[in-house]
C-alpha cells in the first residue's frame, strides 16, 4: 500500500458529461500527477500539481483541469466526455524539493467508463 | 506519446525461472524506472536506476542502464506464480517530474 487513496473506484458516465475524480497524496507528499492509461497501454501523463499550480502538462486538451488544495489532495475534471475518455485514472504522489527523487507513488486508479 | 517500448510485450514461464525484460527509450534521461501493475490497478514502484548508474540490485529484481544504446533490462530471478503481472518502464528527464511509460511487458507465470 502506498498510502495514496483515489475515489470512486469504478465509475460509468454517458457522453457530453463531466466527471470529477478524487485523489488523496501520500503523507509528506507535496506534489500530486495524474495519468490516464487506456485498455493495454502504458500511463499517459496529463498533467502536475505543486503547491496548488499545475506544473506541466502533457497532450491533453483543455477540457482536461485540476485542482490541488491546501491539504496537498487533488481532483481531475473532465467535461464533455467522449468515449475515449474511457479508461483508468492514475494519480501518483511525490515530494518536490528534496533533491534529486523521481519515485512517484500511485493509488490504485478510478476506471470510467463513458457510454 | 510513448517514450519507452517493452519488449517482449508478452511472456509466459515457469515458476522458478529468470524472467527478462527489456526496455528502450528515445531520448535522453535522467532516470528510469521500472513498475509492475497487477490486473489494471495501481502501479507500485519496483526499482529506480539514475542515468549515471549501469546496474542496480533490489532482492531478486536486477536493473541494467546502457545509455549509449538507450536501453535498460529487468530481470526476475527465480520466478513465482506471484510475479505475474504487467511491468512498465518510465523515464524522466532533468528538471521534469513527468514520468514518461512504455506500453508495457505482460508476463505470467505458471505454478
């Protein structure tokens, strides 16, 4: 367990829709990431959150945004979901500032399913 | 996009086997590592290699870095039905936390 939580588990959405997914950082953890991995494929990175900024972002198109709060948690909102939007949500924790640490802890995913 | 391919993408032994996997990537980096994800959950993190590094042990898990050839392997010693999942390698570049992955080795052991 790495201590990073993510809800809801599993989620079904129709097309058009906006969906918010949730993330928990692990402990001590200020940096949160989030992926999307589509059936068979490796994790695409979207984008960061340090200190409550988005500190890059892959090739996501806008309707792709978040939010970190205070606490150092995050959310993913997608609207207008396509159908291609379909897959697992990974959000990986990690700790900015302490030299040279890329080990990124990642909860165990939310899969949406959009219809 | 893709930074890493896994090869193979498929790999099927015995308990009690080595498993290797092989993995390469574009451009440079300043680290690279290596994650097993069971059954399309979470990824838990194996093993991390610098780029100033050739080779790193973490208890039966063995990690080679060839930066000239821009290319790394994981080997699985001694093999057990528990090991059976997809594994992933990911590189970073100086200055990004971005985690770039390949698309994966999917290996199963068989008791």
């Amino acid at each position: 367990e790495t201590g990073v939580t993510q809800s809801p588990t599993h989620l079904i959405k129709t097309r058009g829709q906006q969906v918010t997914l949730r993330c928990s950082s692990q402990s001590g953890h200020n940096t949160v990431s989030w992926y999307q991995q589509a059936l068979g494929q490796g994790p695409q990175f979207i984008f960061q959150y340090y200190r409550e900024e988005e500190n890059g972002r892959g090739n996501f198109p806008p309707r792709f945004s978040g939010l970190q709060f205070p606490n150092y948690s995050s959310e993913l909102n997608v609207n207008a979901l396509e159908l291609d939007d379909s897959a697992l949500y990974l959000c990986a924790s990690s700790s900015k500032g302490q030299g040279v640490r890329q080990t990124q802890y990642f909860g165990p995913g939310t899969r949406l399913l959009v219809l | 996009s893709q930074q890493g391919e896994e090869d193979p993408q498929a790999l099927s032994i015995q308990e009690g086997e080595n498993a290797t996997m092989n993995c390469s990537y574009k451009t440079s980096i300043n680290n690279l590592q290596w994650y097993r994800q069971n059954s399309g959950r979470g990824l838990v993190h194996l093993i991390l290699i610098r780029s100033n590094e050739r080779e790193k042990h973490s208890g039966r898990l063995r990690v080679t870095l060839d930066t000239s050839k821009k290319s790394s392997s994981l080997l699985i010693t001694a093999s057990r039905a528990a090991d059976t999942a997809s594994y992933f390698c990911a590189t970073d570049k100086a200055g990004s936390y971005q985690l770039t992955f390949g698309k994966g080795t999917k290996l199963s052991v068989i008791p």
